[in-house]
C-alpha cells in the first residue's frame, strides 16, 4: 500500500475522517463519517467537495490556440478549433477500430488547450498525444491539485471568495482567485449538479478546500457518493460504461461529435477510426448503451447479463454500471443493449443470483440536470 | 445474545432464535440499500448462504448460523432496509429460525468474546 500515490489534500481526507481506498495508484478517500447515502443527498440538496487531484490536468500548447486546437482534433473527433476563448467541450480520444480510449474535458484558454482526462487513463493518454502530434508541446501539470464543488449552493459557496464565480455559465472556463490561489475554474462537473471544477497550485490546494468546507452548506463527498451521483446523471465512466471495443455511437456518445466533424462537414474525419464511426452515424449500430431501471429494489451492478425474455437463452446485453440511486430511491443501471430493444419503455431481464429480474428501459438522466446554461 | 465470527447476533425468544447482524457489520458494510430474506417454512442448514444483503457498495451474503426451520422473517426490512443501520440489534433483525439441535450455539462467542474479535 505505501506505493500508492497521494493527493495534496491526502492529510486532510484523513483528518475529516475518511476511509481511504486504493484508486487508479492513488490512495483516495471513498466516503468519510456522513457515509456514501449521506453524502449524496448532501450534495443534491447543498453542496459536495470532491478531491479529484488523481486526474490528469494537461496543457497542450502550440504557435497559438489554432495550432493546438488543430492537432488535437487528429486525435479527437469534436469539434476544437470553433470552441471559443474559455468555453469548455466533452469529448475522446479514438483508436483505429473506432473504439474509444479516454474521455475528457478540453477548454480553449486563449493560447493553449487545457484537457482533463481520466487519472487510470492518464499516462497513456499523455504517450499518445506526445507520440502523435507534431508543432505542439505537450506538459502534465503535476503541481496543480483538482477539486470539483458540485450542487446548488456551490454556486453561492465560491461567489463568496470571488464574486466572478456567479458570472460563469455552464461550461464556461476563466481564472479566479480562491483563498489567494490563482484558481482555474470550469463550470462542470461529473454530478449533474450545477457546480464548477477549480485547479488550484498543490501548496495552497488544503487553505482552498478549507475555506470551501468552512461554509455550513459544504461537506466532503467521496469516490462512493461520485459514482452514485454521476449514475444518476447518466454520466459515463470510462472502463464501464465505455471502453476501446465501443465505439462513440455504440456508447450513445453521438451529441459529443459536432457536425463539422462529421461526413460533409467543413472537417470531416481526421481522427482514428474516422471511416469506422462516421460511417456508424450514418448507417447505424447493432447495440447501444441506455439507461435502466430495475423494478424490483434489488441493485444490478456492472456485468448482469440482460435478456429478451424471462426464459430466453440468447444474451441481447449487459449492465455497465450500476446500483442503488439515493435521490431516485431505488436502483439504477446503465447497460448496453443489442439494437431493436434499446426504445424506452422496453422491457428486459436481467439474471441476478440465478433469477431473471425485470427492468426497463429508461431515457437518461434518471434526475433531471440542473445546470446553469 | 450470542454472535458468529460472521458478525451474527443470536437471541433466544422462548423456543426461537431470533439472528441479524452486528452494528459493527452494518457500519463496515455501510448504507444497506436491499435485503432479501429467506422463505419462511424453509429448512436451512448451517451455513448454507439464506440471506443477501446489499450495500451502497457491494452484495454480501449472509449465512444461516444454526440448522433449523424458518419460522418468520422480518418484511419491515425488507421495505426499509435502512434499519439494519438504525437499528442493527433491534428493529433490524433478519428470521426466525426454529432450532433443530440447540446445541450448536454451545461453542459460540458471548458479547465480551465478540467485542474482543472485532476490537
């Protein structure tokens, strides 16, 4: 266990009394005293700090904001280049069969590109835009630590150390000053809160997390309530809900692929497994990812095999996430399902402990999102 | 009140046993989410797994502690699983369990051999 990585806030998760798990080489804190439910609801009806310092923050940087912009979307099929000054995009990057291998957050931050990816992840996802991209530098920012507030008083939380925090809209992106630290902060997050993402320098990073938590409306939310949370907001998580032998339409990742970078558009393709994906948006796909509700209050997790029938034999899928939703009361899932049986409102089955259990077919997100657009 | 190394209470109620878990399994298993019991008429033998329980972070099952019938299981667990934490020796109990050979709890831990193996 002591080769485990820690985050600049490692201390202060112990102190606030968590228990701390080993993730993606990190050691993280998984839920603390309040517990995973507690800390759920918390940040549904308030606000949640959530340490995510184990993810990769990269700056991508070339002769000016096009250049970066331009040799990125060789590696990634959105549209990066027409995103404007400190707006922030969602997208992946693809292998040649058209699957996907990270997703990420990427913000135009005037002279450079400022992505976000997934902390298991990281270290190829900086090997494949070193070894792939030409007249652009690429540098791991490793003195930074992440911290996401998320719910809806985080909004009134960070506008009370800088009143600009209440200026920015969904996904915009500027810098603030937080507790003295120079803070790049997003408006996003991984909840389906509204809430912003702010990168502070790793020494300051404990006095930010502090003066967020001393407000009454604040408590620390662990890996536990995050992935309940971003469950329910129908976020993916790469590795589950998505991985290299899915590909963005499979994934139902369509809306992330602007049309310029689609066939016709003014930059169609160019990145790896173009043909392969491009050519799925036009004809189709033989199964797709949705969202799913278990009747019953039994949790179905990650890998229960889902079919047609109560008796049917031939598998049509299987669950990609899932567990117990505090804010819905009851279980959810997200799973892929083979092509015809993905309509809302279809009924499936899926085999728990040996019993073919029903549930539905359900649009995304299970609670509705509540960002500030 | 009796307990298994599997962090089971057992409490006799006349020629019953009333089993559920410890407040000391429900906090390390967390926020229970779902319970399904056993049928009641069933007969179980020792540890034969009759109960599963879910968490906000996994399954784990629960295994009869003794051989015997089930007699009643506890259904205001089964809609408000939440009180296997609020009220784990209480309110939160499991089944009853009609005893076939009493004598298999002879050997289990009292409360002050329970406190020391989860000390």
């Amino acid at each position: 266990m002591s080769d485990l990585l820690h985050t600049p806030l490692h201390d202060l998760h112990v102190e606030l009394g968590a228990k701390m798990v080993p993730f993606a080489g990190y050691s993280m804190p998984v839920q603390y005293p309040l517990g995973v439910m507690g800390e759920h609801t918390h940040c549904r009806i308030k606000a949640g700090l959530f340490d995510v310092s184990h993810m990769g923050q990269v700056i991508v940087k070339g002769a000016d904001y096009a250049t970066a912009a331009s040799a990125l979307e060789t590696l990634i099929p959105v549209d990066i280049l027409g995103l404007r000054e400190n707006r922030q995009r969602y997208g992946f990057f693809t292998n040649d069969a058209g699957g996907i291998m990270d997703d990420l957050m990427l913000a135009n931050r005037g002279d450079h590109v400022f992505v976000v990816v997934n902390a298991a992840c990281k270290i190829a996802d900086i090997a494949h835009m070193t070894a792939k991209l030409d007249a652009v530098t690429v540098t791991e920012i490793t003195d930074r630590a992440l911290l996401a507030l998320q719910g809806p008083s985080a909004e009134g939380v960070l506008s009370a150390l800088d009143p600009r925090a209440a200026d920015m809209r969904f996904m915009d992106i500027a810098t603030l000053s937080i507790a003295g630290a120079e803070a790049w902060v997003s408006r996003s997050g991984y909840t389906g809160e509204d809430g912003y993402e702010i990168s502070v320098p790793a020494e300051q990073a404990v006095d930010v997390a502090r003066a967020l938590l001393a407000h009454d409306d604040v408590e620390p939310i662990g890996l536990g309530a995050r992935d309940s949370l971003r469950l329910e907001a129908g976020l993916c998580l790469y590795g589950q809900d998505m991985d290299d032998g899915l590909n963005p339409v499979e994934a139902s990742l369509t809306w992330a692929i602007q049309k310029v970078r689609r066939t016709d558009g003014a930059r169609a393709g160019g990145f790896p497994g173009a043909d392969i994906i491009l050519k799925a948006l036009e004809k189709g796909v033989a199964r797709h990812r949705v969202g799913l509700k278990p009747e019953g209050r039994a949790p179905m997790r990650q890998g229960v095999p889902l079919f047609e029938t109560a008796d049917s034999e031939t598998q049509i899928g299987f669950v990609t996430s899932g567990g117990f939703g505090p804010s819905v009361g009851g279980p959810v899932a997200m799973g892929i399902v083979a092509d015809s049986l993905h309509k809302s409102g279809t009924v499936l089955y899926g085999e728990l402990r040996g019993k073919r259990l029903p549930l539905t077919v359900t649009p995304l997100p299970f609670i509705p999102a509540n960002f500030k657009r | 009140m009796k307990y298994t190394e599997e962090h089971e209470w057992l409490r006799a109620e006349d020629d019953l046993i009333v089993v559920g878990i410890t407040e000391h399994a429900t906090t390390q298993l967390g926020d229970i989410v779902f319970v399904e019991l056993p049928e009641v008429g069933m007969t179980v033998v020792k540890d034969e797994e009759i109960v599963v329980i879910e968490s906000v972070k996994a399954a784990s099952d629960i295994m009869a502690p003794i051989d015997g019938e089930i007699v009643e299981v506890n259904d205001a667990l089964t809609d408000n699983p939440s009180l296997a934490n609020e009220d784990a020796i209480g309110g939160g109990w499991f089944f009853k369990i009609k005893p076939s050979d009493p004598s298999q709890m002879d050997n289990m831990m009292d409360e002050a051999a329970y406190n020391k193996l989860i000390a």
